[in-house]
C-alpha cells in the first residue's frame, strides 16, 4: 500500500500556496491523503516565523502533533521557521525527524533519520486543482524592500517573480472562480526581471481573462499607480487591501517606510470618488519603537476618518536582524495592549456599522461551501462571509438580498445567477 501524509499548515496565505504544492509533489512521490494526522505515515508542519507569536504557536502545534502521530510515523518541519533557523529548530525539537526549508524531499525509505533535509523551490511546482472554487496564487517569491520591521527578506531572499506563462498555467490547472493573487510585494511583480513597474496590471488583466474574479492581497501604497487602480477596479472586485502599517510620518520613516495619514486619506478618498463599491483592508503595528502617544492618537484619527472596512492591529515584534531590533524608545507592553484594544474596539464599531448599511442591498456572491459565499466585499479566511440557502450550490454565483448583518458576518435570501464549476 503506498504511504501517506498530512499536512498542518499555519501562517499566511503564501504558506498555503506552498503546502499545496507540497501536496503535489508528494502525491507524484506516491502518496496519497491520510484521514487525520493520527494516520499519516508522514506529519508535515508549514510553519511561521514572521512574530515571536506566531513562532510559539508553530512549535506548540508541533509538539502537539508529535504526541498525536502513530508509531514509527515521520513528523517533518518545514516553512518559514525551518529555512529561518534550520539547524536550530533540528537540535531544539529532537522529536522531529526532519528539517527542510520551503520542501519536504521526503519518502518512506529507511534512513531519513533526524537530519535536515536539503531545501528546494516550490515556486514553479504543479499544484494539485483546487478543492474550492477560489485559490490563492503566489506570483514571486522573496522581498527587495527593508522594513525596519520585517525579517522576511533575510530568509526569504530578494524578489524572484514568476513569468506570466507560468502563472496562467497555474490558474488554468486549479480551475477556480476565484484568483486570489499573493506576494510578499505584489506590486513590484515584475520589477527584478527588468519588465518594469506596471507589470503587475498586466498580469492581473490576463489573470481576469480566465477567470470570474481576481483579487489582490498586499499591496504596498506608494505602488499603487492610477494604471493598477484603474486595472483592479476593471477586473470588477474593487478591493484593496493596502500594507500601511501607521500614519504618522516621523514614525513611519523609523519603520523605513512610504507615506504618511493624509496621503493614504487622500488614495483613498479618490479610489472611492472614481468606484463607490470599493472595499479596502489594511494592517497597522502598534508600539513600534518610538511610537508617541501623539502618534497613537494620529492613527485612531485616521481610522475614524479612513472607514475602512477591514483593518488588521498587531503589536511590535523584536525581531533578531531587523533595523528595529535595536533601536530606542521601546514601548511597555501593558501600554501596547491598552492601545491596541482601544483600535479593535474603535474597528470594530467602524466595520459593524460599515456591514449594517449593506442591508437592503443586493450582492452577487459565490458559493464557497453550503450556507456560505463572498462578494466582492470579502477576501477568503480573513474578511467576514456571507450566509446563505444551504441549497446554493458550491462553486455557483447567486444575487442574493442582504436581510441582516451579524458583526462582520451578512445574512442574505437568493437564487443562482451562474453556472457550477466544471466537475
């Protein structure tokens, strides 16, 4: 009987993209899906390294799968923590048997044994078609920028972008409804090898060519051109999920970032001037060294006055390596939950009252699972959903009649408008 796996993976959405085709390549070895991690004869964890909070739930979800595993079953790390400390992790976690940056190389031969197995690219592998009717498409790999905040480029390596061939093959494989393109810098797609600043634009048109919907996640502000504007908005889901990480501009500059509160306003104000349905999401630090009390009320002024409909709070990491490891200004960390809850709670109220006024009105959704859609309001795993007749069929578009909104979440009546994925 051939051996099988499971894999358990955690982070961002480019670390799902990396577990699927971690999917295909041990599916090409022989291996088929194992029923629960109890039963695999192969225990894969995709771990994150990107906060010291996300690095601890790795290694619980870890040690907790090794406690879970049959005998003589191989639990293998891989990810962001296994390229980022590798021979670390190994000698810190004697219950694993394997470490591998960004690839399990694994098989069911004698002789793994406890040793860290060679990394290789995922970037370009096959994928297996997707299981639901949208998937997440990683366009490059890698980061060119140096946020004082940020390690990723330091294990993730500079920006590598795939050719456009490449990752219309991909989309044509998952045969989905939905493209949800991902990057470290989606915007800068392109630029490392020598095609320019705009070629993301035409990537997403080709993109929307093939699909009902394409969205974009991560993209930084001082990229986002009138041209890329002007091309998300044409693709018809208006969503812009903006990597702003604070306002105040002395603060920003520490983080060695772009841009400052009133600029961000004013994109804003113009991308909802030139398209009244679009959606924007964004993600802010709080207690970056330095951060003021003046700075913190900037960005509660910001929030108030953005509206934004998603927004993201997360305290400063220390991260070893990044520009703000060292630097001054530190901020008590009871003062960096304090400030923290009082932007959910002001979020909170703002995405409520954001979600009530969308009663009453019609979307077009797509079906994701029995009972539960999107529109175009609604990034997959990290927006609110919509809830639905559990007869919609999956893989569907159905107009549907908002008749209530539950916290982010929208309640809503309709019927089918469009045809069901390809079986």
């Amino acid at each position: 009987m051939p051996g099988s796996y499971w894999i358990e993976t955690l982070g961002c959405p480019k670390n799902q993209v990396d577990s699927d085709k971690l999917v295909g390549t041990l599916v090409a070895d022989g291996l088929v899906a194992a029923e629960s991690p109890d039963h695999a004869d192969v225990v894969v964890v995709n771990t994150c390294a990107f906060v010291e909070e996300a690095r601890q739930e790795s290694i619980d979800v870890i040690l907790g799968l090794d406690a879970r595993r049959a005998p003589g079953a191989r639990l293998v790390v891989t990810g962001c923590m296994a390229e980022r400390y590798g021979s670390e992790l190994a000698e810190a976690l004697p219950e694993v048997d394997a470490v591998s940056g960004f690839g399990v190389p694994v098989t069911l031969s004698p002789g793994v044994g406890r040793r860290a197995v060679p990394a290789f690219d995922l970037l370009n592998l096959p994928r297996p078609r997707s299981s639901e009717p949208w998937a997440y498409v990683k366009v490059a790999e890698g980061c060119d920028r140096a946020c004082g905040f940020c390690a990723i480029p330091t294990f993730r390596g500079r920006q590598r972008s795939r050719s456009i061939d490449d990752i219309l093959a991909e989309v044509e494989q998952l045969q989905v409804r939905e493209v949800v393109l991902v990057a470290q810098d989606l915007a800068a797609y392109g630029r490392d090898q020598g095609v320019g600043e705009r070629a993301i634009v035409p990537l997403v048109e080709q993109v929307a060519a093939m699909v009902a919907r394409v969205r974009l996640l991560y993209l930084y502000p001082s990229d986002l051109t009138d041209s890329l504007i002007d091309g998300i908005c044409a693709t018809g889901v208006p969503y812009f999920d903006l990597s702003l990480q604070h306002v105040s501009a002395p603060l920003l500059r520490r983080m060695r970032r772009w841009g400052d509160g009133a600029r961000f306003l004013e994109r804003i104000v113009e991308i909802r001037r030139r398209e009244p349905t679009s959606v924007f999401r964004s993600n802010f630090i709080v207690g970056y060294p330095g951060e003021t009390e003046d700075d913190h009320d900037q960005l509660l002024a910001f929030i108030e006055e953005a509206q934004l409909d998603w927004c993201g709070f997360f305290t400063f990491s220390r991260e070893d390596g990044t520009y703000a490891a060292d630097l001054d200004g530190v901020v008590p960390e009871g003062l960096m939950m304090e400030r923290i809850a009082e932007l959910r709670e002001l979020q909170d109220t703002i995405t409520a009252s954001r979600r009530d006024a969308l009663i009453g009105s019609t979307l077009e959704v797509l079906v994701d699972a029995p009972g539960r859609g999107r529109s175009h309001r609604e990034a997959p795993e990290i927006d609110g959903i919509v809830m639905l007749d559990p007869a919609l069929a999956v893989g569907t578009f159905a107009s549907v009649e908002i008749i209530d909104a539950l916290g982010p979440d929208l309640v809503a009546l309709g019927a089918p408008s469009g045809g069901e994925l390809d079986e």
